[in-house]
C-alpha cells in the first residue's frame, strides 16, 4: 500500500504542472490516463476516505490482478490534481504489475552495476527535492526516499514536467527509454500522456450500425477498446473450451458403462468416501434450523439434533437424517456391474488418490462445495421451459447451482451422468465468469465522484461481484452489525461506465436467460422457420464458395502486405495458400480447436441451433433437428475459420488439454489476434450491433431472416475501405487494404465486362419478364439449342459488388434491384402473411391468389421443404401457375402421375409470350403477334441448384432480342402519338423510320382533325 501526501503538491501555494493548461486541457491529459488504466486492467475509483492520503494504490487477491487505484472525491472533481494523483498512483500500479511487488523498484531499470544503482537513487532524490522542497522531504526520508515514492515521483515528473526528469535525471531518463521499449504497460502510459496511443484513428462509423467491437472502442479508445472486447472472446472461448472438455472426460468415464444412471446416482450418493479402493458406506443428511418451527418440522422429517452452529451471524440447530444406511448403500452398490463400480469408486476416491478431474473431493476442494455434504452429487431440477422473472443483473458474479445450500427438497433428477454433466460445466463457467467480472470492470470504468455527473454517454453505477453493476435507485447498500449491538451503512462503490456497454451488460445477463411465454414460442418459430428453409443442398456448396471468397480476400491482402513489408519470402502468402490444404489433415484439424473462436456461438450455425442442453423439448428438438440436417454446412463454416486459424499460425496442440485447466496468458493472447482475423474474413456472428442481437433474439427472423448475414457481409466490405484511412494501422497495411479492394473488384468486374462482349441477351427492363431478363447474372457460354448460359452470383461476396457497380455505372436501376433482391433474400413468414394480408404483391406473384399464396406459405412449414421442391421440379420440370391453396402446397412437394393429376394438384403450366415483331409495323396496329411457349427447367439445372447452390437461366437470346424491340416500339409509339397531337408530323415519321414504326394515313387524318397543340378539340 502506498499513499500520498496532501502537504506534497504545493510549493508556495502553486499546484506543480508541466506549463500552463486550461481545464480542457487537464481534462483531457486525465482521460488520456484513463486510458493507458484501462487498457492495462488497473482499477480506479473514488470515496477513498483518509486524512493523510489523495490516492493509495492496493494490491489484494479479491481485487483486480493489476491492482486498484483509490482517490478522494476532492481529488476526482479538482482538474488540478486528478492528473497528478492518477499519474502517481499509476506509477506504483506498473511497479506493482512488472515486479510483483512495490520493494523491488531498481529492478525496473534492469542489471545494474552498484555504480548505477546510486547514480538513479541520487537522480530521483532531486526530483523529489523539485518537487517537495528539500526541507520537507528531510522531515519524514523515510517516507519521500523510499524507492517506491521517488519511482512515482519521477513518473509525474515524466508526464507533467518532463524536461525537468530529463534535466534533473539523465541517467536515469535514460534508463526509462529502455524500460519504454521493453515494457508494453509503461510504453501505453507515455503514448498515452503524449497522445500517441490512438494516434490517427477515427472512429467514423455510423452507431447504428457499430458492432461489440466498435462500441468498445467508441468509448474507450482503439487500444484499450480492443483489450476489452478481446476479454471478451477470451471468456466465450474458455467456457467453450470448459464445455467440450468435461464433456469429453465424461465421455472417457461412462465409455462402455451400461448401468441404470438412476443406480449409478444413489450408489455415489452413498458413499462417503473410497480409500485404497475400499469405500465407506452409508451417508447423512444434514439440515439447520433457524426457529422453532423449523426445528419441529425437521424432527416430523425424521432429523436428530446433532450440533449447533452459526450462519451468518444467526444461530442454528445442525439436524441430522439417514440418508443411506450402511447396508442400503452396500446393497445398491452390488447392484452395479464391474465398470460401474469402478467408475463410482473413482468418483468417490479421497483427493489424494484421485485419477483425473472426475473426483467428488478434487471438485469439492476446486470449487469451495459445502465440504459438510456427505456423499454429494449434485441435485437439480427439471426447469419450466421459459421463464417470467424479468430481472436484469450484468456483470455480476453466478453462482452454480451446485455451489448453493441445500434446503432438503425432493423431486431433483436422478441421473449421475446428467447430474454430473451439469454441476461440472456450471461450477467451471461460472468461476471462469466471476473471473472475467472481476477484472472486466477495470477496464470499462472509471471512477466518479459522490454527487458528480458522469461525463457524456456514460452512466454512473454502483458495482461489486455479487450484485453486478447496478443504477442509482436499485442500491446494494449494506448493513453492518457490530459486536456491541450496533450498526453502520457501507456505500456501494461507485463508477460510470459507458451507457452502450451497461445496456449491454444488462441485455446478456449473467444468469440463466429469462423469457416469457410469448418470447419463447417466438423465438422456436424462428429458429424453426429459418432452420427450414437452410435445408437444402446447395446452401452448404453457396456457403463453401462464399467464404471461399472471403478467404481469398485474405490471400490478396497478405500478398500485398508481403510486399509491402519487404517480406519477400513471402511467409504470409505461402502460408495462406498452404492452409486450405494442411486443415483438411486430421493432425491440423484437431490442433486448430472450435473453441478459439467461441465454437458454435460465434457461428451462423450457432446463431441458429444452440448445442447448450436446453430444458424443455420442444427447444431441444428443434435445436437437434436443425444441427444433424445443416451438419454439413455448420462444417464448411468450421473449416474456413480453422483454415484462418493455422494460416494465422494458430498451433494449439500443446494447450492443456485436461479437463477443468486454464488457458495461459500467451495462449489468450493468440487467441485474441486470431479471432479478430476470423471476424473479418470468416465472420464473427456473435459480434454485431446490439439493436441485431435485440431483433434476432425476439423472434425478428419471422420479420427478416438472415439479418446478421447481411449485417456482417456489410462490414466485410467497408473493412477494407475504413482500414485506409484508419491512420492508427502503420501505412503498409493501410495501404495492402485499399490495394486488395482496388484489385478484387476491378479483376471481377473486368471479367464480367467481357462475358457481357460476349453474350447476345439485352440487359432488359421492369417490364422485361424476368425469364427474359439476365439481372446481374453472369454469362457463361452458351447450349446446344443456342440459349445463353447465366449464373447467379448476387450470394456470393464481391461479385454482387462489382454487379451493382457495372449497373449503377450505366444507370440501369431494374438490375442494381434484380441484384440487391438476389442478394438480400426474402422476407419472413410473419412479413410474408402480413404483405398477403394487406394485397401486396411481388412481380413473380401479382397475377396470383390470395390462397395461392397462402399454400406457400404454409408450405414453408413442412419440414426440408425445399428438398420436396427441388425433388418436385425434378420429376416435373415445367413451372405452374398455382390458383388454390392445394396447389400452393403442392407446389413445393413432388407430385407423381400423369399430367391430369400434376395439373390438379400443382396448377396449369405456365407459359411466356415471346413478342413476334415484323420488320416493320403500323402504329395502329392491333395485331402485335406473340408466341407462347411452355416455361420448362432442365434437369441439369435443378440439381445443379439443389446440390451446389448454383442457380442457372438459359435466355434465347433472340427472344430477348424480339422483347427488347416490341418494349422500345411500344414506347416509341407513345412519343408519335404526342408528337401528332401537337401536329408535328414530320419528327413522328423520322422516329417512325427510326423504330421501324409506319403511320396510316388514316392515323394522320385523325389527329389532324381532332387535335390541336397537343389537345384534344371539343
């Protein structure tokens, strides 16, 4: 523990500062510490109440690991001496951090000779001198000569006054340079003082649409915004790491294990404790009575009297019950087999003689479980599938459900497996949460004085582990008995964290999730709905070759970083290629873990279907249904975010892969880096805008599927563009990001330019009908009838980019809103309903039925319909014009038989009038002639969409042609029309002759007789 003293920082009644500042300018300097505090983990607050002391700094085990800096209120609302105390009290947090302690101090500077040592200590004796005066720091040497309190001077001397430490202290200003360059946490204060620690970045993204990330960093900064958010993913990761490791421990355990899991539960239930391989039968249960009434209803329930104890302060009678008696517990112990046994004897082993992390006393000891509990295994409860407590508690400390006292309730599920299942992994995330809380808090607060507003967009909060972060008005205040009867009032520590993140923190919640009824039926039809219609084939193909795609952007942009850097082994680049290949071995599959990156969570998969054991059926059954049909695609997603993984150089093959073990600090660290790269080039679908992850989790799915797609494809994008101006990132990357943009879509769209020299069809217009009309697709070659070959490419990045460039070049509206429709996908099944309801139609569906639609629409129910409709177009490819609700339905279903029952049950064929058009025609022509032809698939083509995702159009071109020419005369023909009503004969025949377009005299005769400057005669 340090202190400071008040008499310290006035040398005739002047406040010590490096030049004169205005109050915006300490302000500033202060936030500036605030920073580097926060971004190195070290706590502030304020209500440091002492007479002697402005600030002290506290290194304890129930505090931050970094420390904890408290300051007097006085101190927080005076602009003079915040910046002052802060930087001094910093100074002792980085000694405390670097050393391990504040006894320590010469060690900072490295080896020193003797020489050395005593030119330092002489050096920081005169900064105090500056600073103190001599006469008073002689008064009390003990104290402004001790090693630790001159350190601290000499930091402030460095940030308020620094050309009197380079003055005043050569040598040892010398030294600091080199502590600079060799030590991250003092490198961050400095660059934080001199405003360097962000320097050149610019946060422009509109709030709207800024993700977990960017509102970290909105509010504190690139540097130790990231640290933050990165806590973050380092929590995600090791509670996923906790859950598939105990999962496959237990899985190790209960191999080739066949006995009735109920038997199981109550032979470890009574047992006491197996030493040498001999355990000690029969076991109690033990209850306290609080009052009279307990005492009696406990004796009802057939508990002795054994003890008497205090909890909490209260007295309590310990009563005692027969659980098990010697022979009950020996007789269900026989009645296991073999491996049973044994798996309960190691289960029941004294700590000493414990296997491996299944062990009652090695999870008791870990995990401070009542040790009074005879033959625990863990008791729980079946749960209501929804829950209608609706109290919000962020950042607070979780209890498993494990951890709690018994209160002797019966009904709990008898499973051993199941029981142990859910104690392991409940006890294990949950410290590894109370452990994130605990630092978490330094990181994202800062301090606030009692009365003080908080500053713009951060709100003030009362905070402790157990509560969490609470506002004003939903106080934790506590009551302190004393042992003389009396009591006092302890004050919630009080901070102001940003607005955004306790929103944030109050919206996860810390505790098991809480819904009512109508959000959890809700949230099933979406999860539901959507699931549904991703079963099909080719999503998982459109998938691979997406993020395919993605992960060549990241090819191109470390080829150019490679360059760039000089690196002309190009590491970086081989490693990218390499990495596609190498994931695909067994070795490099295991060693680049789903953990790192969240697993399922950070997944569209995961966004989808939980793999958490979910309480009720109905959830489970969805969530189950939805991970064994989309198997194959969640496992395309997997391997480009591990392919990302081992290009990054990602080996996690000599982690600890021992149940219930922790992550070391430079295996976190890796795991930050590597997860932002996943983010950008593989998607991170856990980090998104909040007000997404409100839609998605009240059930916006039915409004809007794959919003989050959307959303993260958004930012992929303007990534590379907002890297090159982010004038934080050194030039290289800077620049390999806007040169890898630049190269992408030029290279597309240069080779889309060509296709389109090559390809026949018009473009077309709205009224184009679609089969005639390319929209954004891409020209391919041509088949054997002539008919032009063109693929979809609006789902796949950077060519639905490059498509919507070439159209807006050319100001060609109807394909940029063919492209955005392609791209962006249809609307929910609440949306849809709705649209029905209201008339609303598309242009595929305007000529239909209200029931027609509405069999569609319950189509989209049936479980894979879209492999019934894939199946359905393959054994009849010609499309149909449904008119009932059967033929809705049946339009999504395949339907066997002759032609009668097709037509009956999924409607007549439809056909398209192709425009016959003549070399040359009358305007009053009434006799435009068309062909009708049936609209028919090729087969090729449906499986060709069914099983890779890719969608073909074949366009004759010469229709196409015939239709572009039929819309220009029609148009054309309005424009004569007007030209002879205002009498101007002569410009109707040239665009007459121009359009192919003659006029009858008869037509002449008319609007000269009945029009007069483009109005009619009466």
């Amino acid at each position: 523990m340090t202190e400071i003293h008040l008499q310290r920082y006035k040398i005739n009644g002047v406040w010590i500062l490096r030049e004169p500042m205005t109050p915006e300018e300490l302000k500033e300097l202060t936030e500036r510490l605030q920073r580097a505090a926060m971004k190195a983990g070290i706590l502030r607050r304020g209500q440091l109440k002492s007479k002697k002391a402005l600030g002290r700094f506290q290194y304890k085990p129930k505090i931050p690991d970094s420390g904890i800096l408290k300051l007097q209120d006085a101190v927080i609302k005076d602009p003079a001496q915040y910046p002052v105390v802060l930087s001094h009290e910093l100074a002792h947090a980085i000694e405390y951090n670097i050393n391990g302690d504040t006894k320590s101090t010469y060690k900072l500077f490295g080896e020193l000779t003797k020489e050395e040592k005593v030119t330092i200590q002489n050096e920081l004796k005169e900064i105090v001198n500056n600073i103190e005066g001599e006469k008073v720091a002689m008064s009390k040497p003990e104290y402004f000569y001790k090693p630790t309190e001159m350190w601290a001077r000499f930091i402030e001397t460095q940030v308020l006054q620094p050309a009197n430490a380079e003055r005043l202290a050569p040598f040892t200003s010398k030294k600091f340079e080199e502590l600079i360059v060799r030590e991250p946490m003092v490198a961050d204060l400095m660059d934080a003082v001199l405003g360097n620690l962000d320097k050149g970045f610019v946060n422009k993204t509109h709030d709207w649409v800024k993700d977990l990330r960017q509102i970290y960093r909105k509010h504190l900064g690139k540097s130790a915004g990231d640290r933050a958010y990165d806590n973050e993913v380092i929590r995600r990761a090791e509670e996923q790491r906790a859950v598939e490791l105990i999962e496959k421990l237990l899985k190790q355990k209960f191999k080739g294990i066949k006995d009735d899991p109920k038997t199981l539960f109550r032979a470890a239930e009574a047992i006491k404790v197996t030493r040498s391989g001999k355990p000690e039968f029969g076991t109690n249960d033990y209850m306290e009575a609080f009052t009279d009434a307990e005492f009696e209803m406990l004796e009802k329930a057939g508990y002795k009297n054994v003890d008497f104890t205090y909890r909490d302060g209260k007295p309590a009678y310990v009563m005692m019950r027969p659980r098990y008696t010697v022979e009950q517990a020996e007789r269900v112990f026989n009645e296991l087999s073999k491996e049973g046994q044994e798996l309960i004897k190691d289960f029941t082993a004294a700590k000493e003689e414990a296997k491996d992390a299944f062990n009652r006393e090695l999870i008791k000891d870990l995990y401070k479980i009542d040790s009074k509990i005879e033959g625990w295994v863990h008791h729980y409860w079946k749960e209501k599938p929804y829950r209608t407590n609706n109290s919000k508690r962020p950042l607070r400390s979780r209890a498993a459900s494990a951890k709690k006292q018994r209160t002797g309730a019966e009904g709990y599920v008898e499973d051993f497996r199941k029981a142990m299942t859910k104690a392991l992994v409940e006890l294990e995330t949950s410290d590894i949460n109370n452990l994130f809380i605990k630092k978490q808090l330094a990181h994202v607060s800062k301090p606030i004085a009692k009365g003080s507003r908080p500053d713009d967009g951060w709100t003030e909060v009362y905070a402790d582990p157990k509560h969490g972060l609470r506002l004003p008005g939903e106080g934790i205040t506590k009551i302190i008995q004393a042992e003389d009867g009396s009591s006092f009032m302890v004050e919630p520590k009080r901070y102001q964290v940003p607005t955004e993140l306790v929103e944030h923190y109050r919206n996860i919640r810390q505790v098991p999730k809480e819904a009512n009824m109508a959000s959890w039926t809700l949230n099933n039809l979406a999860k539901y709905w959507t699931l549904n219609v991703l079963i099909q084939g080719g999503t998982a193909s459109t998938n691979f070759i997406s993020g395919g795609l993605q992960y060549g952007s990241k090819i191109v942009n470390d080829f150019y970083l490679d360059l760039l850097t000089a690196n002309f082994n190009m590491g970086r680049t081989r490693s990218n290629i390499s990495a596609p290949l190498k994931v695909l071995l067994p070795k490099n599959w295991t060693n680049a873990p789903e953990w790192v990156y969240g697993g399922y969570r950070s997944t569209m998969m995961g966004q989808l279907a939980s793999r958490e054991v979910m309480t009720d059926s109905i959830s489970a059954g969805i969530d189950a249904y939805g991970n064994k049909a989309l198997y194959v695609f969640g496992l395309v997603e997997t391997y480009w975010k591990k392919a990302i993984m081992l290009a990054e150089n990602g080996d996690f093959s000599k982690v600890d892969k021992s149940a219930l073990s922790r992550l070391q600090k430079n295996e976190k660290e890796m795991m930050a880096a590597i997860n932002e790269m996943i983010d950008t080039y593989a998607f991170d679908y856990d980090n998104k805008a909040p007000w997404l992850k409100n839609f998605d989790r009240k059930g916006g799915k039915l409004v809007k599927p794959f919003m989050t797609y959307m959303y993260k494809y958004t930012k992929f994008l303007t990534h590379f563009v907002a890297s090159g101006f982010d004038k934080s990132l050194p030039w290289q990357e800077r620049t390999s990001k806007i040169l890898t943009f630049a190269t992408i879509v030029t290279a597309i769209t240069m080779y889309m330019n060509r296709a389109d020299d090559e390809n026949k069809t018009p473009t077309g217009t709205e009224d184009t009908p679609y089969q005639l009309r390319p929209g954004g697709r891409l020209y391919v070659g041509n088949d054997s009838k002539g008919r032009e070959i063109f693929i979809r490419t609006a789902k796949y990045p950077w060519f639905n980019l490059a498509s919507i460039g070439r159209a807006a070049a050319t100001g060609n509206s109807t394909e940029i809103a063919d492209i955005l429709r392609d791209q962006i996908g249809g609307t929910g099944p609440l949306t849809d309903l709705l649209m029905l309801a209201m008339g609303y139609s598309n242009e595929y569906d305007k000529y239909k039925p209200p029931e027609a639609k509405l069999g569609e629409w319950a189509a989209s129910w049936i479980p894979a319909f879209r492999l019934f409709n894939d199946t359905g177009n393959f054994i009849d490819p010609t499309s149909r014009t449904s008119k009932t609700f059967v033929q809705g339905v049946f339009k999504n279903l395949p339907v066997w038989g002759d032609e009668s029952l097709k037509r009956e049950l999924r409607g007549t064929k439809k056909v398209l009038k192709v425009p016959v058009e003549p070399d040359k025609r009358s305007i009053s022509s009434t006799a435009k002639t068309s062909i009708e032809r049936e609209i028919t698939r090729e087969p090729i083509d449906v499986l060709m969409g069914a099983f890779t995702g890719i969608y073909i159009s074949r366009i004759d071109p010469k229709e196409a042609t015939a239709q572009q020419l039929r819309e220009v005369r029609n148009s054309a023909e309005e424009v004569i029309r007007d030209y002879l009503k205002e009498g101007n004969v002569k410009e109707a025949k040239k665009m007459g002759e121009q359009y192919g377009l003659t006029i009858p005299d008869r037509s002449l005769d008319y609007y000269s007789n009945n029009y007069r400057n483009g109005k009619k005669i009466k």
